[in-house]
C-alpha cells in the first residue's frame, strides 16, 4: 500500500455534525504513515540545519590585546544592541539651557570597491545617514539615554533618541539651523532655514536626566555597503554660529566608541575637530542608533532551514485531500458523503492543527538549543527578551499551521496532487530562498513567503541601511502584518474550494 494513501473503509463515513466528521479525518490523517513520517521529517530537516548553523558559528575580534572572543553587544536602555560612536564636541550644562548652531556644510569621505586589487578606493561623497547636530546626553558612558536633532546625508533633519526611536523633520536645502533645548527631563528639537523662524522637530522626556549633562556638537557616519559588509565611511560637518545658554567655559573633545588597531595604540579611524575662526569642522565615524547587523547572531538564523522544512509539511497536506479525491472518495455528492465544505473545514482543521504542533516543537527545540549552542562558542548574540523569543517560536508554528492550510486549499481547487504541491512551494519556499540569497525581497510583502517575519527576533528600523537579506536580518514587513498575509492567503485558498465545492453538490443534487 502507498504510504500516503488512506485505508478504504469498507462503508462511507456517514453524514453527520462537524465534530464526528473532524473526528473521522484525525483517524485518517494519524494512521497514514507517510503523512505522520512527512511532519517528521519536517521537524529533523529544520533542526538539524539550524543546529548544523549554530554549531558552525565561531566569531572572533581582533583587539589590542590579540584575536579572541567578540564583547557583548552594547545594550541601549530599552534592551536592544546598539551603536554608540561618534564625535563630540561638549561642555557640561546644569540645570536647564540650550544650544543653538547651523551645519553649513557637510562633506565625508567613503571606501568604495577596490578597482585596483590592494589599492584603496575611497571617494568624496557622504552615506545616507551620515549624521551631525546637536546632541545632549546622560554621560559619555556608551549606551547611556540621549537626544540629538541633525542633519542627514539624505533623509534631511531628524530627531532621534535612545537609539531606536527616530522623528522626521523637514528636506535639506541648504545650510540649516538647528536648536536643541532642555527643560528638565524635557529635550526639544527645532530645526531653521533662516534661523529666524523655527520649527519643532520633536520632543522627548528622558527619565531620570541628572542635574548635570553633556551638551555640544557631533558628527558620526556608519560604513558604506557593499556585498552585505560595511566599509570605511566618516562624515565632516562645518559648524558655526554657535550659540550656547546655561553652558559656559571651554569645549571638550572626545572621540567617543574609538577603537584601537591590533597594536592597542593606534586608534581605528578617529574623528576630530578642527577650529576656523568662529567655525568648528567635526569629523566623525561610527554610529548612534540601532546594531542590526553588529550587535551579535540573531535568534532567527536557527530557523533558517524552515523554508526547506516547511516542504514535508506541504505535501502532507496535499496529499491529505488528493489521495482521497483520486480514489473518488470527495465529491461525489452522494447523501452519505459530508457536506464538502464541512468535510474540508475538517480537513483544514485537522492539517492545520498537526502543523502547528509540528512547527512547534521544531522551533521549540533548535530556537534555545541553538542560541545556547551560540553561547557555548563564546558568539555574541542580540539580545532577545522572552516575549520575543516566544513569539518567534509560537510564530512559526502559526506559520507552519496557515502554510499547511494554503497547500489544502490549493489541493483542493486544483485536484492535482503534483501541481498543487509545486504551487505551494512557489509560493511559500521559493520566496523565502529568493530573499535569503538578497533577490527580489519584496517578494516577502505579496506572497504568503511573507509569513516569514514572524520569526524576525530583530527588527527591521527604517533609519539603519541594511543589506536587503534575510540573512541580514531584513524583512520588508514587521511581524504580525507578515503572517497575515500568510493567513490571508490560505483562508482565500480554502474559502475558494469550499465555494466551488458547496456549487458542485448543489448542482449535483437534483441528479442524485
């Protein structure tokens, strides 16, 4: 007997309510081996690529004191891994004050790809978010609350704070004013193109700002990417027109984050500032905001095989309408038959329920078996809060569950077993590997692939440039919006073949 070909009853099962019929398709589907074999193979593949990946991961740092194990990832206040280096130009403020200055320029210098091999390419021109403005914060201490208003390479003038948060302000056209103020907790942004009126970018209220903070200029620029690797980018902005209230006395330089070449000495290309008169040129490099791709592995990686493992699970489902179609035992509109949409409601409750459990325990295993395998090798690794960490491994489940349903429901409509499967992964798995290899990644915000940012243990923040790859954390949509294009898709599938099913019974009633 074919593995996946039900036992024929010697008798039809006989009409009747929802719960008799679910009943008699569980009996089906858990005494079909090559159904029951399939959800576990599903299980092995996946976990076993995601612990082949976590068992294969070994980073190490090169510092002044020699290769060895990377740091931990910075930690900003609410948790997430972040970047913290730039440079500042400050003096101490008590109490409450402002600054108020104009970027008049802003120039920078970024590698490029090496046209001849060993000669550095480095051109003049500034990334994206190349950043400088007026910044004010707890402590030159990493990681410590701030709020600073800027000027872009192209996004214009912002507002960001702690890292994660980031308020759009008005275009760049030219030289612009910018003010910040502070008002005991209360940090204010204003932003000017004459520096007569004034526009609020936006305010924060930073809990517990003590008495006495650092006030003053910075300029900072992440890398430039290129082939999902960030190389070496530093940002110039030319400020003058400096005006400072509640603050007095003599600037201060700090290169904050820098770090040192493998000699312990020789900083990592520093900032600085040079004085012109009334003008201060700042040089800077790094970043103030989210660590995205630096701040260690991702929870995620352990579920990069899913899409492979999710095939098992779409034949299953096929397999779980065809094999009975093909022998005649669906839809024939006999009165003995359950009513169809029943019968497939049945069904879809049925594989979808087996998925679930199926994507759970996958991802209940490889997702804390993985990371601990991480931290066995001394990898650095994003932090994940619980709530995150379950919703990547419950997420999946629910995806594997609406996956199993779409392939259902496409069985259903299409009658083919062959067809109805290749469907399915076109839709589902071939998306996803697209996207992982850096092609096409839209193609996760239209088909049900897009599912797949359940699993996002990072987010993705529009004010951090990214390689758009899954492979660097990438996803076009954030995570509940992602699965329920994934539902959409399978309750339209099935929703489709039940409609077309309850027309065929109807029109096949008067015969019978």
């Amino acid at each position: 007997m074919n593995p996946f070909t039900p036992h024929r009853s010697s008798q039809r099962v006989e009409q009747g309510g929802f719960p008799q019929v679910l009943r008699a398709e569980w009996t089906k589907f858990r005494t079909v081996r090559g159904w029951v074999l399939a959800m576990a193979a599903s299980v092995l593949v996946t976990v076993s690529l995601g612990l082949l990946i976590a068992g294969g991961a070994h980073s190490a740092c090169v510092t002044g004191k020699g290769e060895g194990p990377c740091p931990a990832p910075l930690v900003g206040p609410d948790g997430t891994a972040v970047n913290d280096r730039y440079y500042f130009v400050h003096q101490p403020l008590k109490g409450n004050g402002s600054i108020t200055a104009r970027v008049s320029d802003m120039t920078g210098q970024i590698r490029l790809p090496d046209v001849v091999p060993g000669v550095r390419n480095v051109k003049e021109g500034v990334v994206p978010w190349a950043k400088a403005g007026l910044l004010v914060r707890q402590s030159l201490k990493q990681g410590t609350p701030y709020a600073a208003v800027m000027l872009t390479g192209a996004h214009g003038v912002r507002m960001q704070y702690n890292y994660i948060h980031d308020v759009p302000g008005g275009p760049h056209n030219g030289p612009q004013w910018l003010r910040l103020t502070r008002s005991g907790d209360t940090i204010t942004g204003y932003e000017s193109d004459d520096g007569k009126t004034w526009t609020e970018v936006g305010t924060v209220k930073l809990t517990g700002l003590p008495e006495t903070v650092e006030i003053g200029l910075f300029a900072t620029s992440p890398g430039v990417l290129w082939e999902m690797a960030q190389a070496f980018a530093q940002a110039t902005a030319t400020f003058d027109q400096i005006k400072l209230q509640g603050a007095s006395g003599s600037w201060r330089r700090d290169d904050v984050g820098v770090v040192m070449e493998s000699d312990g000495k020789t900083p990592h290309h520093p900032g600085g500032v040079v004085e012109s008169g009334d003008k201060l040129l700042v040089t800077g490099v790094g970043d103030i905001g989210p660590a995205t791709v630096d701040g260690g592995l991702r929870a995620d990686l352990m579920l990069i095989g899913g899409a492979v493992g999710l095939i098992p699970v779409l034949v299953a489902a096929v397999m779980f309408f065809t094999a009975e179609h093909r022998r005649g035992l669906i839809g024939t509109g006999l009165p003995a038959e359950p009513h169809p949409a029943r019968l497939l409601a049945a069904k879809a409750a049925v594989v979808g329920a087996v998925a679930f459990v199926t994507g759970l325990v996958t991802s209940g295993v490889v997702v804390p078996a993985g990371l601990a395998m991480l931290r066995a090798n001394q990898n650095p690794i994003q932090p994940i809060t619980l709530g995150t960490e379950l919703r990547v491994i419950v997420g999946y489940a629910a995806l594997t569950a609406a996956a199993a349903v779409l392939a259902l429901g496409l069985a259903a409509l299409v009658k083919r077993g062959i067809v109805a499967i290749g469907l399915a992964i076109a839709l589902v798995v071939v998306p996803y590997l697209l996207a992982t290899a850096g092609l096409v990644p839209w193609l996760l915000m239209i088909t049900p692939a897009a599912g797949f940012a359940i699993t996002q243990s990072v987010p993705t923040f529009a004010h951090v440039d990214v390689d758009q790859s899954l492979l660097g954390g990438y996803y076009p949509l954030p995570p509940w919006a992602g699965l329920t294009v994934t539902c959409g898709y399978a309750a339209l599938a099935l929703g489709a073949a039940i409609a077309i099913h309850r027309r065929k019974t109807a029109l096949q009633a008067p015969l019978t």
